[in-house]
C-alpha cells in the first residue's frame, strides 16, 4: 500500500488529489493537508471584486468532498520537511499543525511513501510597506474574502462618486517584483466596465502601474500574436484595449510604500515618485512559505529542498540573461535530493524569470516574477499524479510524462467586463509559455497561430462558461477527468 500526501488544496493539489483517487485503487491511500476549509476558483475573483459574483459562487467546502471520494483530508498548515525520518522513525514525514477550531495548535507527524508540495506561494504583502489589504486604502483580489472586502469599498467610493466626488484608482502592481498582472488587468477593466453600468465613468481617473517594462508583458516577455488577419505585438493589443477606455498607464514601476491615499514608487530611471488615489488594488509579490527541512540527524537541510520556492528538476546555474534557454525549465517537477517528492504548480522554484531581468538606476530589480498561475498549475500536477500512478502500479520509479513550460502552452481569457450581452474579454493563447528564441527566433519566441488574441462578447461568455466548467471539474462530478486541464 502507498501513501500520498498533498499540500495544499488549490488548484495544483486539487487536480493532483483527484487524478490520484480516480487511478488508485483503494487500498493506497491519498490524503489531502490544507489549513483551508474550503476550495475557492480563484480566477473569478475578480468578479467578486466588483460585485458581480458571490464568493459562494466560486467555493465549497473541502471535507464532505473528500470524504465523498475516500481522500483524507486534515486541516492543518505544514511547519517543517523531514524526507528521511528521524533517528526514531525510518519513514519520511511532515509535520503539520492544525488550524481547525476542534483541533487548533495540536501537531501531527504525517508519513508519506510521495509528498506532493502544492502549497501555491505566500502573499508577500509585508515585503512593500503598508500594502496590508484593507489599510491604506489598498485592497486585493487574491483570496475570495479579499475581493469581498475590495467590492464593499468599491461599492462605497461609487455611491459617493454619484454624489459629485471626483476620485482616483490605481489598479496593478505593489512590489518590482511581483507577478500575476493578468489578475490586475481583469480587475482594472472591470472595475472600468462597473463604474460605466453606474454611470460614473466621467467622475474617475483610472490607473494601470506595473512593473512589466512594456504592456503586455504579463511575466511573459510580452508575445508577437495573430490578431485576425494582422499580427500584432502585445504591448500594442493591450494600449489599443487601455487608450479605447481611456485607462492611463504607468509602468517600471516598482511601488516600494504605502501610505493613506498615496503609493510611492521607483522607475526604470530612479526616480521616486508617488501616485495618489482614493481606492486601489495592488498585486503583493509571491514568495515561498519558508518551510524548514531537517535530515535523520536533525541537521537543517532546506537548501536541498527549498530556494524561496521548491527545488525541482530545472538548472539553477546561474548564467547571464543571453544563455538562458527552454531547457532550463523542469520537465517531471521532482526534488533531485529526494526522488518522491514532487512540486507542481506556483511551488516549484523557477530558474530565471521569463521577462529580460531590469533594475532601476539605484539598483533596483524592476521586473515581473514568472507566472504559474491557472492552466499551467493543472497540466503539471495531473503529470505528478501520472508518474506516481505510474510509479505505484508498475513498481518501479517512473517519469514518462514530461511537460516544461517550454513546450507547453497556455490560454488565458481576462474579463474585461461582465454581462451577456455587453460583457467583454481579452483572450490570449501563447505557445510556448516560455519563449523558445532558437526554435521560433522570428516570432519572439512562439509560434503564430497558437499565439493569438481576441477581444470581444465571445470572450466574456467562454470565461463564464469556464467558471462553472471548472466547478463542476472541481466538485468531481459525473465524467469531471474528461474536462481538459
């Protein structure tokens, strides 16, 4: 019999906890640690933020499931890695400690014959000062309570706009390094689509400031794409969907404080500056949980398993920008130290970013982190869940299935406005994720035809039909495995 144990119950650890179960027999066990309660569709977030979605809408709780599916499930945080046991115990465990109110501050030790690490990353809000959600008058839309909290004071600042009061949001990003701009793009458009349904559009100034070099980049060294008949970069897709709406933008922008109604920044040039509004939303930078790993004899071992995030099967040699390729990147997403564990998804430490690293003229790194979010985080941890089947069943260590991030491609539709009939959204397929410069070195990297945009009513709808799509993939209902990752 052989015991997995995820970490994690976001989309990575939930595709994987899933596909695990439905290929397993019943006599291996699968067991799901999570200090979350519930399983939240994070990409529609961003419709809570503008009130056009309950949370309800896009959360369950985890443990009815689980119990539904024979998947143990323990409500509990991971504290510390031992992937040799100890002088007591020869199986490798974890430790966790529980957060449920029955069990809260009791610890656990959790054996495991696989380990998948699906714990996603830390919001890093600390690492720019004063960007706590719901101070200062910054907000986020990275957890469904979030947005709740965003949209209640949203809510707010539009009464008081149709009341006469003129005022000022800056939708983006709040660290040099921060990734996710896709999240901030959905949210800049829709609260822009929002304050036109109030017809309040006239009474705000909307702003984009990001760290991305260029529009478009989102993390990605922006794209050469088919836009119908043309071919378009990027950048110019994204300030043709900006300058339509009148949104203005700043960007090289590192935002490194935070004040009341005031966010200061360093540029490209150096320059501090600062920005004021009265409501913004700021992605916060994404860091690892600073796990701690131990080996038998209790000696500190988390630079075998940990640099920020998990290390992986990719090359960490550090070289200059100009030698990084395609295959870097990790291909199985097992630990080299300790062949049975795993980290698909956001936990796995990337080997470089995917956009030109910049720093200001201070010194500063003004570049956006690589993003790991959404399609990518389900294709690789249905692969993890497929080599330990594989594994499990043949008895012998297996890795045939294999997906890098460069040669993987990914679709990512951003709303830019709900409703259903003057609803919009921003659809962009890019393949590969990570460009591949010797392979396509005339098209930035990708390859046209698999790398395109659209906008349009179409958009909006394929995004909603996603939404419950995914749901229902998530739920586990009837046939869920035949919906594509």
């Amino acid at each position: 019999m052989a015991k997995i144990v995820i970490l994690g119950a976001g989309i990575s650890g939930h595709v994987a906890a899933s596909h695990l179960r439905r290929k397993l027999s019943k006599k291996h066990e699968v067991v799901v640690v999570s200090p979350n309660s519930n399983y939240q569709w994070i990409p529609s977030n961003i419709w809570v933020g503008v009130g056009r979605m309950k949370s309800k809408q896009l959360l369950f709780p985890l443990a009815p499931l689980y119990k539904k599916k024979n998947i143990l499930f323990k409500q509990a945080k991971v504290v510390t890695f031992h992937p040799e046991g100890d002088e007591n115990m020869e199986q490798p465990y974890v430790i966790a400690e529980y957060v449920s109110e029955d069990q809260k501050g009791k610890t656990e030790k959790i054996t495991y014959d696989y380990l998948i690490n699906a714990t996603g990353p830390k919001l890093n809000f600390d690492a720019t000062e004063g960007l706590k959600p719901g101070t200062n008058k910054t907000f986020s839309v990275c957890t469904y309570t979030h947005a709740e909290h965003a949209w209640s004071s949203l809510e707010k600042l539009i009464q008081e706009m149709k009341n006469g009061k003129k005022v000022k949001i800056a939708i983006g990003t709040g660290h040099g390094k921060s990734t996710c701009q896709g999240a901030a793009f959905e949210y800049i458009l829709n609260v822009d689509q929002e304050l036109r349904r109030h017809k309040v559009r006239d009474m705000a100034e909307l702003t984009w400031i990001s760290n991305e070099y260029s529009l478009g980049d989102f993390g990605m060294d922006g794209m050469l794409l088919s836009y119908g008949s043309n071919i378009m970069k990027s950048h110019e897709m994204i300030e043709m969907v900006f300058e339509d709406r009148d949104i203005k933008w700043i960007l090289g922008a590192a935002v490194n404080k935070i004040e009341d109604g005031i966010a200061h920044y360093e540029n490209l040039e150096g320059e501090k500056k600062s920005i004021e509004y009265d409501f913004a939303m700021l992605i916060p930078a994404f860091s690892g949980h600073g796990f701690k790993a131990y080996d038998k004899n209790n000696n500190d071992i988390t630079e075998k398993l940990f640099k920020g995030f998990m290390i992986v099967d990719a090359d960490y040699t550090p070289k200059p920008y100009e030698e990084w390729r395609v295959q870097d990147w990790p291909e199985t997403y097992q630990n080299p130290s300790y062949e049975n564990i795993f980290a698909p998804g956001i936990a796995f430490a990337p080997p470089h970013s995917i956009s030109k690293p910049r720093k200001s003229k201070n010194g500063t790194e003004i570049f956006p982190a690589p993003p790991r979010t959404g399609m990518p985080s389900g294709i690789t941890a249905k692969l993890v869940a497929d080599n330990i089947i594989d594994s499990i069943n043949q008895g012998v260590e297996k890795r045939t299935h294999k997906g890098s991030m460069g040669n993987m491609g990914a679709a990512c539709i951003a709303s830019a406005g709900f409703g259903l009939t003057k609803g919009s959204g921003v659809s962009i397929t890019t393949f590969p994720v990570v460009p591949d410069y010797e392979k396509y070195p005339d098209t930035q990297g990708r390859k046209l035809g698999k790398t395109f945009g659209e906008i349009g009513l179409a958009g909006h709808w394929l995004k909603l039909t996603l939404h419950y799509a995914f749901m229902y993939k998530a739920k586990m209902k009837p046939f869920w495995y035949l919906l594509p990752e």
